[in-house]
C-alpha cells in the first residue's frame, strides 16, 4: 500500500473536479480507488488499463501489432506479427489467458493486456534438455529447447466425455507420463476412426501431438493434444517433430 502521508499530499495538488461535480472523498484519494478521466469527471473502481480498447478476431493496426510483438517476445507463437488479429493470435492470446488464469475468451482486453505487460508465462516443469510438456490442468504445450523456452501454445486434450469406437465404448482422456515420440506422419492429413489428424506425432500407443482445425480454449479431444496446422508446420519445419522426441503429459 502506497504511503498514506505521501498520497494524502498528493491529494492537495490534485486539480479539483469541476464546479457541480462530485468531490472524491479524502480515502478514495488516499486509497487510489479512482482517476480523474477526461473533463476533470472522477470514476471510482477504474484503472487506466481497464480504459485500454479491446482487441479481437479482425481488428487491425499499430496496437494489435504491438500485441503480436509482445506475445512472440513471451514465446506465445502466433506466426509473423503483421498487425491483423487473425486465428493464430486468437490462439496465441488463449495461450496466455490460460497461463494467467484469466477467462479464455481469445479477446485481448484490459486484464490480458496487463498480464501481457506483466509477462506472464507458465511454469515449466522441462527446464533442461529439449522436449514437449502438455499441462492438461492449463490446456498448454511448451516447447523447450536445450532447456530455454521455444514455444507456448494452446492446446486441447482429452474431454473426458464418453464415445464409441471399436465395438465399445470408451472415455476420451489423455495419458499423463513421461514419453518419447516413436512414430511420425509427416505428410498431410491422416485418416482415422475418430477422425483426421494432421501431421502427429504419436508418443503413445494412439495418442498424438497433431494440427487440428478446431483448437478450443477447453478439452475437446478423443485423447490427443491438438495445435494448429500452423503451428504443427512450423514445429515440423523445425525438427521438433523426430522419433525419440520427449513428451511430458501432466
């Protein structure tokens, strides 16, 4: 808490609000409950980031690229700033709401603005060598390499709804474990009972990291840890998908 005395004599040099106009009492000045807006008005309960426009899927201009810049710098992939909101910074900015534990609405307003300023990012429990670590509570996948944070995406796991497949019926989860990446589809979609999976990489038995076309802020999937195609091409592009490759499930 700021030093009473010192907001207090602050609170003598204010400007004073308009003739008419309400008077802040002496503890909302001390307390810092409020700012003076526009006109000399004072609004209680409202900071200058809660002033701060929201940015959603098709705004445009200097402020989203400056958005863009500030999550690539986080490690939150969203592709090639370029100051258009499109689905890959709607990820990117899921990612980070997720890390921060904000509602997961993809718009970046005032509290994601600020968590953004404030740099947050997820702990990591891969903090040397290279690998993949999915934390299932957070719907998060992070990329380490040679121990130093790579990547940040939002990810969907396993819904923990009931399906049915193969004759009987069966819960959509995903494994925990420590696994190594064994089998690689490299070209494209793939085809499977459950649906189409684009490029997995399979570290157990069925279950994949692969680019999706739907990658919600929740648990969707049948068991596999979905990403963008986007992001499954720049990962490919760059040798994170091999055979052997760790992948924490947690």
């Amino acid at each position: 808490m700021n030093d009473i005395i010192g907001a207090a004599a602050l609170a003598h040099d204010m400007e004073l609000p308009p003739s008419g106009a309400a008077t802040p009492s002496r503890r909302a000045l001390i307390l810092g409950t409020g700012v003076l807006a526009a006109g000399g008005a004072f609004t209680l309960g409202v900071s200058p980031a809660d002033a701060a426009p929201a940015m959603r899927l098709g705004s445009r201009g200097s402020s989203v690229l400056a958005l863009q810049k500030d999550l690539t710098r986080l490690k939150y992939w969203l592709g090639t700033p370029d100051g258009s909101f499109g689905p890959l910074t709607q990820q990117a900015v899921f990612a980070v709401q997720k890390a921060a534990g904000l509602s997961r609405d993809g718009s970046a307003g005032p509290r994601t603005q600020d968590a953004i300023r404030r740099g947050v990012q997820p702990r990591r429990r891969i903090t040397s060598g290279t690998g993949f670590e999915v934390n299932k509570p957070s719907q998060l996948l992070i990329a380490t390499n040679n121990g130093k944070l790579s990547y940040i995406l939002n990810t969907s796991t396993g819904s923990g709804e009931r399906y049915y497949s193969g004759g009987r019926w069966k819960r959509a989860t995903t494994p925990t474990g420590d696994f190594r990446m064994f089998r690689l589809h490299s070209r494209g979609w793939q085809s499977g009972p459950l649906g189409d999976m684009y490029r997995p990489g399979y570290y157990d038995r069925g279950w994949a990291i692969h680019g999706s076309r739907s990658i919600p802020a929740y648990p969707a999937s049948h068991g596999c840890s979905r990403i963008s195609t986007a992001a499954s091409d720049m990962l490919w592009s760059r040798s994170w998908f091999i055979s052997g490759r760790r992948v924490l499930i947690y």
